[in-house]
C-alpha cells in the first residue's frame, strides 16, 4: 500500500483481490497493465462504477486460442517455452514486451466507464496525479504491480543488471554447485 494515499481509501494488491465484493462503493483505480491488471479492470468495469487505468495502454493482446488450440499449445510448437535466453528466439523474445492474454484490451480500454489516465507521478491523501489527469473521487485502489524476486538470501551471488543471477543457461559464475 502506498503511504502517502489516505487510509480511507481501501488499497489491495491483486494477489488478495477476489472479486468487486472487495471493494467500497465508488470508483477504483487499478494500476498496473499485465494480465492481472488487465483482467480486474475488465471485471470491475462491468459494475458500471467508474474505473481508472494506470500504466501502459500500448500493449499487445493476444487470443487465448488460435485455430482451436491453446495459444501455449502454439508457444511450444514453435519452441517460444523451450528457447534459452541465448537463442534467437530467447534473444527476441526479451526484446519484445509481454502481451496480455485472453482480452482484447483495445475494446477494453474503449468502454466508456474505463478512463485511462497515464502512469501514476504522485499522491497525497486522497488525489492521485497521473501523466493526464488529477483524480480526487477514487475509494479503491488495486495494485497490480507484479512480484519482484529477492535472491538476497544467496550469499556470495552477483546479479546483473536486472537484479537476477548472472549466470549461463541456468548455472552460476560466481557460486560453485
């Protein structure tokens, strides 16, 4: 929960969120633009409230299925699972950013209780400053900001630039075993 916004305003990350029976009455904020955040936006628009969506609106959606087949089906026939991050594949695909999956998030971002706002720059109490807009009315908000690892209980590990092992195909350079 982020400390500068009011305590009246109830704050759960999407880990603990359930459903809209969660949540006051009154418009929510949801942050964050990954399946999760995606998919709870999608649900609390359909209670009419008014719904705000923080984070990138320039990602890609991709179908749940494709010529009635999974889209992880797919995935592993052409070998996006089983790629190392040296390959081309792997090399390609990092470069990519992740889509959501299962919802159309154009459509999505076109209902008319959904207002995109930018990412979030600021708070105090209860207005949130956002890259194109200052909103004051929200009573929820659902952080849907992803989980971080920590490999601080590691001793000896070095990371790279990205906060993960250094490491090849999986095996360490600075740690034996």
């Amino acid at each position: 929960c982020h400390l500068k916004i009011s305590k009246d305003v109830l704050q759960i990350h999407s880990e603990h969120y359930k459903s809209t029976a969660q949540l006051k009455e009154g418009a929510t904020l949801v942050v964050g633009a990954g399946d999760s955040g995606v998919q709870i936006l999608s649900e609390i628009s359909k209670t009419k409230a008014a719904v705000y969506f923080s984070g990138n609106t320039n990602i890609t959606s991709l179908p749940q299925e494709i010529l009635g087949k999974t889209l992880w089906w797919w995935f592993h026939k052409v070998g996006f699972l089983t790629a190392h991050k040296y390959s081309w594949i792997g090399k390609m695909l990092s470069k990519t950013g992740q889509p959501v999956i299962g919802t159309d998030v154009k459509t999505l971002f076109k209902k008319e209780n959904i207002t995109c706002v930018g990412r979030t720059l600021d708070a105090n109490a209860k207005t949130i400053i956002f890259e194109k807009q200052t909103v004051s009315d929200i009573k929820n908000i659902v952080w849907a900001t992803g989980f971080k690892p920590n490999f601080s209980w590691i001793d000896g590990i070095e990371l790279d630039e990205s906060n993960y092992p250094k490491n090849y195909r999986g095996v360490s350079k600075t740690i034996d075993g």
